[in-house]
C-alpha cells in the first residue's frame, strides 16, 4: 500500500504541534517539509506563517541547542558552533547565543572535569603520550586548543620521571 500524500495543511499542523514540543529551526522544518513533497511555494508559505505565529525562531532554537549541547553532552564551543552551522543558522546568531548561554567559568570547570574523567579512564594518565591522547579527546569535543592546553596543566595527573 502506498503512503498517503501530506497535504499543506496537514504539514502545517504537524509542525505546530512538533515545535510546541521542541524547539525547531527553519532548516529542519523546511527538511520536513520537502520529505514529504510539500512543492516549493507551499513550504515558503507553511514556514513563514510558523515564523509569524513563533513556532519557529532560529534565535530561541540556537539558545536551546547552545545549552543542551554544552550541558548534556559536553560539548565545546567549536562543536557547538559547527552544529549550529549545520542547521542553518546565521552566524552571528550562534556567536550571540554561544556568549550568552555558556559562562566561561562554568566552560574551564567541564572542560577541566572532562579531561579528568578520561584520565581516570586511563590505565595511567601520566606519560607524553596518555597526555597528548587527552589534548586530543579535548579538541574533539569542541574545546578551544590553547584551553585543553592550558586545563591539562592544571588537571590532576601523577607525573612519572621515567620518561
């Protein structure tokens, strides 16, 4: 048995009812939309009127994204950003809501926390090489750099003399 077509209307009220239980950007509505064959006029139409009414705004979708990603998966500010971008969404809004929702204090204290959850995880954290796997896990988790650096002085590792 073939799918039954979506019509406009029906898109539009399963999307107001999809983004009054989650946050959603116009990227992921417009997907939506073309996967099930709205034509190009109609999801212009659907989109803007979600806009109109606030179903959808990049804005509030970029402050919501910024907060579960940095506090549920502990993710840096450059994944962060990256996903972001991903979705569509405008850069200087992800900059805003990346400033505004992550405090820096509160960053240093998951990066550190991070970084010494993994080299717990580690038969010993203590050689070039457990440290240079740890700057690693850092970076690949969105984190700046110069801030894994400057964290892994500061984690706490048993440093052994015999390298």
């Amino acid at each position: 048995m073939a799918k039954r077509a979506v019509t406009a209307d029906e898109a539009r009220v399963r999307l107001e009812t999809l983004c009054a239980r989650s946050e959603q950007c116009r990227s992921e509505v417009r997907r939506k939309l073309v996967t099930w064959g709205i034509s190009a006029a109609e999801r212009e139409a659907i989109v803007e009127r979600l806009i109109e009414r606030r179903f959808v705004d990049d804005e509030r979708y970029a402050r919501a994204y910024v907060r579960d990603k940095f506090i549920f998966s502990r993710w840096g500010r450059r994944k962060i950003a990256l996903g972001l971008a991903s979705k569509r969404i405008p850069r200087d809004v992800a900059d805003e809501a990346l400033r505004d929702e992550i405090d820096e204090e509160d960053y240093l204290v998951a990066l550190r926390s991070l970084l010494r959850a993994k080299a717990r995880g580690m038969e010993r954290p203590v050689g070039r090489d457990d440290r240079m796997r740890l700057f690693r896990f850092g970076v690949q988790r969105g984190f700046e750099p110069g801030l894994v650096g400057d964290a892994l002085r500061t984690v706490d590792c048993d440093d052994d003399d015999d390298e």
